[in-house]
C-alpha cells in the first residue's frame, strides 16, 4: 500500500525542469566532458575568439516533469555540432530503484551533465520541444571569467548535489554562474503579484492537473514569500528574460520551433468538483436527495490528498515542502465520510472525529494568519463549510448523543 502511495507520488512531487536520464557514463561522454574540461581550464594565452557561448532555453512539454521547460549552456568552437560542441546543465539524476524514496524524503542526488551538443539536440528534436539560444557576444577576459565560474560550480557538484525545486536546479546554476562571472542578473519590471515562487509557477502548472494539485496540496508557506529580483529567477524564461534585460552583448534566436503548440487552457474539472461539494453540502431540503454525493466526493478527493499531503509533511526535507500546513485542511481522515452515519457502530466516534478535523482547520488558521502565511484559501474554506454543514445536519443526533442525559 505505502509503496502505491509513493508511486503516486512522484508525479506530483517532480514539479523540476527536464533533463536527460542519468547513465553509467559511456566512452563519448568521457570524452565530451573531458573535452569541455580542457576547454574551460586552457592556458590564460589562448585566443577564445573563436569559441562560442550559448543559453539554451527549451520551451515546456506537456507533462509534469517537462512543464517549466529547461535551460542549458552550450559551449563551442570549429564547426557547429561538430566534435568540439559541448552541452552542459545541471539536471541529470540516478533512476535507480532507491531513487524514488530518496527523492520522496529529498535527498537524491542530482549530477553536471556534459554531452555532445548533437546529441542533445536530437533529444530535443524527437521531443518536439523547441529551442531558443541566445549567444553571449563577450570578448577575451568575460569568457574566462566565465568559464572560471564554470568549472567552480562544475567541480563543487560533479559528484552530485541536492535537487531543490527553486533554489537548485537547472536554472539556478547558470543564473549564479552568469550573476558571478559576468553581471548581476535580475528580473526587472515584476509584474504585479508575481512577486512570490508560487505566483510565477502558475501560468505553466495550471495548464496540467496533477502539476496544479502538487503546487495547491504540497508547496508551502517559503513558496507565498515575496522574493527578491535575482531569487525569482528559477524558470528558463525568467533567465532569459533577466539575461536580455543586462547590457551584455547578445544575439538571439529560435533554433528548434516547439511543435506542441500548447493552448494553455486551464483545466476546469477541480473547480466543478469545488462547487459540487460546496452546492450539495448546503445544509437545504431541496438538496438533501444529493448531500451523499458532497460526502462521497469531499471524502474521496480530501483523503487521497490529505494522504499524500501528510506522508509529504512526515518524510520530505525539501524546503519548499516540509512546513506544509495543507495536512491540517484535509486529511486522512477525511476518508470516513464515505461511510454513512447510520453504519458507525459507535456513533460518538462519528462525532469525535468532526471534531478533530474542525480542530485541525481551526489551527490550521491560526497559522496561516501568524507563523505560516500560505495560499490555502480555498481548502479551508471547502473543508470548514463541508463540516460545519455537516455538524448541523446531524445537530439532532449530536444533541441526542451528548447532551439527552444532562
């Protein structure tokens, strides 16, 4: 069962950008990597006019784990995709058996990825994703101060570092890697209100189910913190909107034309489910033929999230997912207004259990107006009016049940 739960899970969990699966690596790897490394580390002498500098940013696919798209440097001289084009990013990660309860608990690693440029644009092309690139026009000194901060951050995580979903992943690196060698970069003219993590993944995740269930169940309070113009950049776009902002020198163009052609329609099925609880919930007598299905849907939606929401909160490390408060909202036990009332063999139990889940969202508000100011708007909100009715609806057994002998 718990390995069911897991396996469920890391769909949700993956909200990182894609990256090419990691592999026992092959002679041509060796040698790509080998390679770049050479060419990073050459003589300070040496003429690097005739190498050129690339971000790579590839646009989103269609699935949770492709949804923000990538970002990537690419690193050349000679003949374009020839045997001295170099690709590097920080992404690749070890699909071992273990990898999914390391991953689940935060701690899997993830590795530098050099290979063949070729060969990463094949991966690309057959994934119908496209690409734009945009070439540093630097000149001598800006290369190799660069590259230096290159091979810093290359030698700090060849041999794995810790995936985090906004403050180490593919974007991150080469923002601070460009930050450090050449100039600051920073999103400049923030829109209004998407001054937060949270606020700027939505216009990808709300266009894919599961990807808007992970960000509304499993992202916590760190996510609704207003960031700062260099912290907000953690998507490829950002990156090369903050790289285009600078005065560095640059030429830009579409070199892979995405085939997907996403329309970016958000799915309406969660709000239909929303107002079908709320509507049937409502404590009327022209609605008490349909409040069974407020219970069936609020018990089977509530407890498959507030499980995966509460094996989050216990096993995670990540910091954008530990201090969650979305397992007080819904929970577990929300899963017992699937049984009827009048099957309790215990009836106080019935109650007991309302009682618990309403003291849940009582704290739960405590501390989203104190200690933790997270987005979780809606979810108290559902599940505080589905008990409150629900309490009323059955004040007369309550009454009967605890106060007839007083």
């Amino acid at each position: 069962m718990l390995y069911r739960s897991l396996s469920v899970l890391l769909p949700l969990l993956i909200s990182f950008t894609f990256s090419l699966s990691a592999q026992i690596k092959e002679d041509w790897q060796i040698k790509a990597e080998t390679g770049l490394i050479q060419l990073l580390k050459s003589d300070s002498e040496k003429d690097l006019s005739a190498t050129r500098i690339e971000l790579w940013t590839v646009s989103p696919g269609v699935t949770v784990t492709t949804a923000f798209g990538h970002a990537a440097l690419r690193i050349f001289q000679g003949k374009e995709y020839g045997d001295k084009d170099y690709y590097l990013d920080f992404g690749v990660y070890d699909p071992s058996p273990g990898f999914l309860w390391r991953f689940l608990k935060g701690d899997a690693a993830f590795f530098v990825n050099v290979i063949p440029t070729d060969s990463a644009y094949r991966t690309w092309d057959g994934s119908g994703r496209g690409i734009t690139a945009t070439e540093l026009k630097i000149d001598n000194t800006q290369k190799r101060k660069l590259f230096a901060e290159i091979i810093k951050t290359y030698d700090a995580n060849q041999k794995g570092y810790t995936y985090e979903n906004f403050t180490n992943n593919c974007v991150t690196f080469l923002r601070d890697i460009i930050s450090k060698g050449l100039t600051p970069l920073e999103l400049k003219e923030i829109e209004e209100g998407r001054d937060t993590w949270r606020e700027r993944v939505y216009p990808y995740s709300n266009t894919i189910v599961w990807l808007n269930i992970n960000e509304t169940l499993l992202f916590d309070h760190d996510t609704d913190k207003k960031r700062n113009p260099h912290e907000l950049i953690y998507l490829p776009n950002d990156l090369l909107k903050s790289l285009q902002q600078t005065s560095i020198p640059q030429e830009t163009k579409i070199i892979l034309k995405d085939r997907w052609q996403k329309e970016g329609k958000s799915s309406a099925i969660w709000m239909v489910i929303f107002l079908a609880i709320l509507l049937f919930s409502f404590p009327a007598k022209f609605l008490q033929l349909f409040e069974r299905i407020a219970e069936i849907l609020y018990g089977f939606v509530a407890g498959i999230g507030g499980t995966l929401v509460t094996l989050v909160y216990l096993f995670t490390s990540f910091s954008f997912m530990n201090e969650t408060i979305a397992w007080l909202a819904i929970s577990p036990i929300d899963f017992f207004v699937w049984k009827k009332y009048e099957n309790f063999k215990n009836k106080k139990l019935y109650f007991y259990l309302i009682g618990i889940r309403l003291l849940m969202l009582i704290i739960a508000l405590i501390l989203k107006f104190t200690f933790y100011q997270q987005t979780l708007g809606n979810l108290l909100f559902l599940s505080s009016f589905f008990y409150l009715c629900l309490l009323y609806k059955k004040r007369n057994e309550f009454q009967t049940l605890f106060l007839s002998n007083k």
